[in-house]
C-alpha cells in the first residue's frame, strides 16, 4: 500500500511538472481573459464615485 502511494505521487509530481512547460502557447494571446478583464475594470470604474 505504502509502495502504491509513492508511486502514485511521483507519477502525479511528474504529470505536473511536465503539464506545467507545456500547457498552452506563449505566444497565443488569451482573449477571454483580456475581455474579462475589460469588463471588470469597466465595471469597476462605473461603480467608483471618483473615477474619470
């Protein structure tokens, strides 16, 4: 049982370690994020008393 576990954590430490580099492009841009952030901020800025 003791055996299983280690191995299964060095599989799963391994699995992250690797999805880490490789998840996704650095070159791509997130546009959903962009325009979530878009709406934040407008929202944020409505709601604001000072903003200009």
């Amino acid at each position: 049982m003791l055996t299983f576990l280690i191995v299964l954590t060095v599989i799963i430490a391994f699995a992250v370690l690797i999805g880490r580099g490789t998840a996704g492009s650095t070159g791509i841009v997130d546009r959903d994020a962009q325009r979530m952030n878009a709406e934040l901020t407008a929202i944020a800025g409505y709601t604001r008393p000072d903003h200009r």
